[in-house]
C-alpha cells in the first residue's frame, strides 16, 4: 500500500516512522525544497488506515508547496501526520510529541514544522524540547488559526464583492463548516461583519457552542451541501469538492480555508461550469503561514501581519478580475475553440495555480475532440 502511493507521488523525500509504545505512524512528507527547506503543519487525527494518513500527507504537503508560493516565502512545502489509533492525552501525549520532535530533528531542518489539526501551540512547545525546527510555540507565533481565519475573511469579502458589486457583509449569509480554530474565529468575525453566520461540525456540540456564541444558526453536519447561502467556508478537512457534491452545492462561493477542497483538478472547472466562484484554497488559507513566517522569521508587527493579510484579499482580487477578462475576451474571439482555455490555462500557470491550470486544459483538450 505504502509502496504504491509513494511510487505515484511526485514529491522529493517520505519518513515512515512506526511508533510501537503508543501505536501512532508518523509520517513526514518532503514535497519540495527548490525555495528553500520544507515548511508546514503536523496533523494529528484518527485515520481509517495508516495508508490513508500517508495519503493525506502527501497531498498536504504538496499543498504547501502552492502555499509558499503564492504566499512569496523562502520556505519549500511539506507535511507531516501522526496517525493514532486515538487521541492521546495527558503522559502518552507528551511522550509522543518529544518522540516526534526528535524524528524532525534527526532531518537536520529539512523538514519545519508548525500545528495543524489537532496540534496546539502548547503541543508545539512539547514538540520544541527535542526539535530546533517549529513554528507556532506559545512564546513565538502562536495559533496559526487566528491568521488564517482573518486571511479568509478578507478573501470572503473580495469573493462577494466580484459576485455581488460590494464587500458588504451585511445580510450575507456564510456556512462555516468545520468549528475548530479556524472556523471559531472566522465565524465571530464574520457576524461582527453583519453577516449571517451558519455553523456545522461533525461535533454538533461544538457546533452548538460557536453558534450561540456569534449568535449564528446551527447547520446538522449532514445538510452543509445543500444548504442555501452566499458563501460556503469549508473549514474542516479537505475534499468535500466533486463530481459528485458540485451538482448539489446550494452556495454562489466557495471560499474556505480547508487544505485540498477539490477533489480533483477537474474540480475546479465543474465548479465554474456550476457559475460558483471558487477561491483556490492554497490562496486564500496561506493567512496562517504570513502569520508565523511574517512574525517568527520577518520581524513583521501586528499592523504589518494584517496588511498582508488584507494582501489575500487584493491576490484574490486579481486573480478573480484578469481571468475573466482575458476569459470573456477569449470566448469572444474564438467561439467553440479550444485556444480561449489554453490561453487561461497559461494564465493560471504563470500565478502558480497549477491544478487550475491543469482543468483548463483538460477543457482545451475536450473542445479539441468535439466534432
Ligand atoms: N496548518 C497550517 C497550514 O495548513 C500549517 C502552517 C502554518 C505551516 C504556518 C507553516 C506555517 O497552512
């Protein structure tokens, strides 16, 4: 199984570490170092399979590499998952962390590490004693959750505005699905915004907590889909995005900070076809990693973080505004041809956007073949 996903991977280096005393697989996933060393989040979470955390840590990783990018950091993109058989707390949980912390290590900084799902800042310091190499501790960064949900909300504003003429919030109705630290936070300050807040989680009590809290309405996990709203902020895990979920969103935007949302490339132009505007996923969430390079490594203070932050919306922005134009003025120009999508497949290419890139031109392609 290992053998497989690895061969079927284009990323530089995999660390596959057993871990007997407490049953967790560690897996440590280097896609690529041409910016500079391989920066990104350790997951911890409860997997069907080990193959499956291997997976998700490979697709994360690369992610990462996007994220860098687009986010104009020296850093390369990596990932890595512990993958347990259950939570662990207290002693086991210490334990595994300094373990965990000494593989990094052993990497010799290659491979930096700051918290994604179920990793705390406080879980970071744990993790510090035995590494050199992690962002996001108490006494640095900090929760990487609170940029990037203020990175999501200016990205939330600039998709409304392309969609609706105005960034105004007010009256808008956005489905946060996922209510964990990036959802928490992007919920409150969504319903300061005026707008009206749906909230789901698979933990409906958690759910129930963040929606009284904002004052915003409780959403059964199961109904987030269809659910009618302006926006839908996916903020949980990723690939709630296919062939087949398009069909039946219930939204005009898809604007969240949950890592890999599509699927497939091909998503990306369903969701076009489906006239729902779609914010790439490694633009609009990069808000965690401004937070900890910009303050950790950049020397930014709090007013230089939010500027560039308010940076993701302006990114979105452009994006948003030259492919449509270059798009309209290609459909207009070579009606029932294939160039207009090759053309914005060059386009996404140029920005980074590969995957767009990619359903372009399996567009392009499918036009090419029509009779
Ligand atoms: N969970 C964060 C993300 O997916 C991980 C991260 C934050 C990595 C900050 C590097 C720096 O973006």
């Amino acid at each position: 199984m290992f053998e497989e996903l690895l061969q079927g991977w284009d990323g530089e280096e995999a660390v596959i570490r057993y871990d007997a005393e407490s049953g967790a697989w560690m897996f440590v996933c280097v896609h690529s170092t041409a910016r500079g060393p391989a920066g990104g989040g350790t997951r911890l979470r409860v997997y069907p399979t080990p193959a499956d955390g291997l997976a998700d840590a490979m697709r994360l990783s690369s992610a990462m590499t996007r994220k860098m990018a687009v986010a104009d950091m020296p850093l390369g993109g990596g990932k890595a998952v512990l993958a347990v058989p259950k939570l662990p707390e207290g002693e086991a949980r210490r334990r595994l962390l300094l373990r965990y912390g000494r593989l990094v290590a052993s990497l010799g900084g290659t491979y930096r590490t700051a918290g994604d799902m179920n990793i705390t800042p406080a879980d970071l310091d744990v993790v510090s004693e035995t590494c050199p190499w992690v962002f996001g501790s108490t006494g640095h960064g900090g929760n990487s959750g609170r940029g990037t949900a203020r990175g999501v909300l200016h990205g939330i504003h600039a998709s409304v505005e392309h969609i609706f003429g105005s960034p105004d919030l007010d009256g808008r109705s956005v489905l946060v699905q996922g209510a964990g630290s990036v959802g928490r936070d992007l919920a409150r300050d969504l319903a300061e915004a005026g707008a009206r807040v749906l909230v789901a989680d698979v933990d409906e009590k958690q759910a129930a907590r963040v929606a009284s809290e904002v004052g915003g309405e409780l959403i059964p996990a199961g109904d987030v889909l269809r659910t009618e709203c302006d926006v839908y902020a996916p903020c949980a895990v990723g690939g709630t995005l296919s062939a087949a979920t398009i069909p039946t969103l219930g939204c005009r935007i898809v604007a969240g900070s949950a890592n890999n949302q599509l699927v497939e490339p091909e998503d990306a132009a369903r969701l076009h076809a489906a006239a729902i505007l779609y914010a790439p996923d490694y633009v609009i969430n990069a808000g965690g990693v401004l937070q900890l390079l910009g303050l950790e490594e950049r020397g930014w203070d709090e007013a230089e973080l939010e500027r560039n932050l308010a940076g993701i919306g302006d990114t979105l922005r452009g994006l948003y505004r030259d492919a449509a134009a270059r798009f309209a003025a290609l459909v207009r120009l070579s009606h029932g041809s294939s160039a207009p999508h090759e053309a914005l497949g060059n386009v996404y290419d140029a920005v980074g956007l590969t995957d767009l890139a990619a359903a372009e031109r399996q567009r392009a392609h499918q036009i090419a073949r029509e009779p």
